[in-house]
C-alpha cells in the first residue's frame, strides 16, 4: 500500500472530520422500516361470481386498513366440479386463474396495487399469490 497521502487528500480529510454535517446510516433506514401489515384469504368453496365479490371487497377494505401484504388463497383448482361440465373452461374458471385475471382487469383495484405475485410455498404456492398494496395518501 501506498503511505504517500497528498496534501489536498490531508486536508479534505480534515475538512470531513471537522464538519458538523450528518451522515446517513443507511443500515439504519432498513432497520426502521416498518414490517408490511399481512392479512389473508382462502376462496376454497366460493364460485367465481362470489370469489370476485369477496375479493374485491377484501382488498378495498384492507387498502382502507393501510394493509400492505395480502395473501389470497385460491387453491390449485384439483377439486373444481368444471371438468364434468363440457361448456366450462377447465382452466379459466378455476380460481387460480379467474381471480387475478378479474383483479387485473379492474381498473379501481390496479390503481391501489403495487404488485402481484406467485405465493411462495408456506403460503399456499400455487394455490395461492400475493397482492402488494400501495400506501393510502
């Protein structure tokens, strides 16, 4: 290593340690953040009309309740009655997809979101997603 330090290297280090002007302790701001406010849902048993109804409601309530995270359950669609009847999607109606497909469309409920996400799998993986709301002003 080099010990030759120049004169205008001594004294911009003097001026640093002299001023009085506070540094900003950037581990501190990820210390005092807030954890997120987590509420949940689970859809098993609701139809689709019901569903939609019961998530939009949730989900304006909740952004009201300054909630962060919600944890909406839809399951996996393994039990759906829809494989039985041949005019019914098998795919589209099952709530794993109709659900977010509803919320995504509804243009009240994107301007109150951040973000949607996959569930990770101790909250019901692909059986379930995350909504991220936005602060309420």
């Amino acid at each position: 290593m080099n010990s030759n330090i120049s004169d205008k290297n001594k004294k911009d280090w003097e001026n640093f340690l002299s001023n009085d002007e506070k540094l900003i302790d950037k581990d501190l701001k990820v210390l005092n953040k807030k954890p997120l406010k987590i509420k949940s849902i689970d859809l098993h048993g609701y139809s689709l009309e019901q569903a939609n109804i019961t998530v939009e409601n949730f989900i304006l309530k909740s952004y009201e309740e300054q909630i962060g995270k919600l944890i909406i359950v839809t399951g996996k669609g393994i039990h759906s009655q829809n494989e039985k009847d041949p005019y019914v999607s098998k795919d589209l109606s099952i709530l794993k997809y109709s659900v977010p497909e509803f919320i995504l469309k509804n243009i009240n409920l994107m301007n109150i979101i951040n973000d949607i996400q996959d569930a990770s799998i101790e909250d019901g993986g692909s059986g379930a997603f995350y909504i991220f709301l936005k602060r309420k002003k």
